[in-house]
C-alpha cells in the first residue's frame, strides 16, 4: 500500500476552516440585523436624527397623556 501524503502538500491551504454553530449564529444574527437597518434607513441620510426625533416625539406624547385629565371624556350630563 502506498502512501497517499505527499500528493496532498499544499492541501492544507485550500481547507476552509469554518466556525463553531455559536459564532456563525452571532455573524448571521450580526448581519440580519445590519440588513434590516440598512432596509429601514434606505434614502435617509441621519438615521440617528430620526431616532431621537421619534424619541422625543414619543416622550411629549407620554408627557401629554399623563397630564390629560382622566375624568373620562369631558361631556357632561345636566338634567333639570
């Protein structure tokens, strides 16, 4: 029987190493997650700027609500 080894010098170059199931569902999560921004943002040019617009369009909305009077609609009812 022969030896099959020195056929495969430089073999060892073309093997392609790849991760364990734990990092290559870290990159996959990492790259879903930077194509669903990128699809988000598509066409706006400050995507931080619009986040802190809602933000804080979010909070004054929070703000308005709390301070509105609960008594539950403001009509009134007067018999008499």
């Amino acid at each position: 029987m022969g030896m099959c080894l020195p056929c495969l010098s430089g073999a060892e170059d073309d093997v392609v190493v790849t991760p364990d199931p734990e990092t290559r569902r870290k990159q996959l999560a990492e790259a879903a997650e930077k194509r669903q921004k990128e699809t988000t943002y598509r066409g706006i040019k400050d995507p931080e700027a619009l986040e802190r617009k809602k933000k804080k369009q979010e909070e004054s909305e929070k703000q308005t609500m709390s301070s509105a009077p609960s008594g539950g609609g403001g009509l009134k009812w007067q018999v008499g």
